[in-house]
C-alpha cells in the first residue's frame, strides 16, 4: 500500500483528502480504528471505512464523490405503482441490527463483504449513540422485507449500505428516508461511489471539492430529531 498514509491510532487526525490515490479511487490512508470518535471526525471530512476481513482498516475519499439530493430521488413509473398498493410498512431504528446483518451478505448492488464483525460493532455503537440509523421496510406479514443504514450528522445523511430481502424493498425504504429527509432539510445523502443501482434512484457525482463544500455547511446544520422512531410511524408506501 505504497503512497498512503498509516494513521497512528492514538490520534484522531486523516491526511488531507486531496492526497487520496486516483488508483484505487480514493484510498487515503490505512490503520487506526473504528472508535465512534474517530468514525464521526471521519464522516464529518468526507472520509469512510471500506475494507475486508484480514486488511487493514482502509480510509477513503473518492472522487468524483455520488450522491443524492433528498428531493430530488427518482421514482419509476414502476416503483411508483409498487408504492401505490402500500405493499410495504416503513419504519426507522427498529431493526438497525437486523438490516446491518442482511447488508453483511454479498449482493449485486451491495459491497456486503466489507462489512467485518468490527465494523459491525462499531456501527451498532453509533446507533446506541443515536448517529447511526436504519430504515425498515415491512411487508403485510409484518416480515421484514429490507431497508438501509447510514450515519446522520447535521445535515448530511452518509448512506452506508441497503438490503432487499423482497423485490423493492430497499427503494421504497430510500424512496422513504429521502421524503423525510427532504422535509428535515437535509442537503444531501453521501452514496459514496456510484453503480447502476444508485443512478436508477438520482445518484449524481460531483467533484470531491464540491463535495467537501457542501459537507463543510452540512455538518455545522442543527441535528436531526433524537428518536428517528418517532418520525416514521408505520406509514405505508
């Protein structure tokens, strides 16, 4: 890993992003660890965790970075005729373990097998902090159907990974966290990198430095309300 920096784990500093490789496309650095501290300075810079058991903790800052504007997602004229049958129930923060463990397995829109059981403990530790939170989506079984998890600070919502266990489950889950993170005024949900998945929703890229602008503002926002249960109370979509 020639040409990254190793992070000393005793101090929660990151190189500065435009020191990121173009190839790979934005490895920053390597090492450290998944402390909430450490994971929320990172967020909070446009730098996430990606790697695979037996690597080294990998930081990263892609660029051009993917993106959704809440209001801005887009429903197909198939998904919209899903979501007119109310064939799902949606709620939030009432499985966050559950949707992390369905990440976990490898998938065609889904980097699953990054999700080590470290980071899994680390996120459950974000979530128990009340930043971390998941997005449910039910079927008329009360089953659980899919849904996402990600990070919210300010207000960015930094999109980690999204599961359907049902066919559209995890649309309808971001076609949901997008309506109200559009009425919190959220300015953006970081997708990371872009796959055809995403583009179908309205993921668009952008230059890392327009990213980081918008991040800059975003994070300073007032935070999001404490209990996201609240706010997502069984609708159907």
């Amino acid at each position: 890993m020639a040409g990254i920096a190793w992070l000393d784990p005793t101090e929660l500093t990151f190189p500065d992003t435009a020191a990121a490789l173009v190839d790979p496309n934005g490895l920053l650095a390597a090492g450290g660890d998944l402390t909430a501290e450490r994971l929320i300075e990172a967020y909070k810079r446009g730098i996430f965790p990606w790697y695979e058991a037996g690597q080294p903790i990998l930081w990263w800052s892609p660029n051009p970075r993917t993106v959704i504007t809440p209001d801005e997602v887009t429903v197909s004229r198939s998904m919209r005729k899903v979501l007119r049958k109310n064939t799902f129930r949606i709620t939030a923060d009432t499985a966050f373990a559950d949707i992390v463990l369905g990440c976990a397995l490898p998938r065609e829109f889904n980097r699953g097998t990054w999700i080590t059981d470290d980071m899994m403990t680390a996120y459950l530790e974000l979530h128990h902090l009340g930043i971390a939170h998941s997005v449910e989506a039910w079927d008329d079984q009360d089953q659980l159907a899919g849904g996402l998890y990600g990070v919210a600070i300010g207000g960015i919502f930094f999109g980690e990974s999204m599961v359907s266990l049902q066919p559209n489950a995890s649309k309808a889950a971001l076609i949901a966290l997008c309506e109200r993170l559009s009425a919190w005024e959220f300015l953006l949900i970081d997708c990371q990198v872009e796959n055809d998945h995403l583009q179908s929703m309205g993921a668009t890229s952008m230059p890392r430095e327009t990213f980081e602008a918008i991040l800059e503002t975003g994070v300073t926002m007032p935070q999001t309300p404490n209990c996201w249960s609240s706010f997502f109370n069984g609708d159907l979509i």
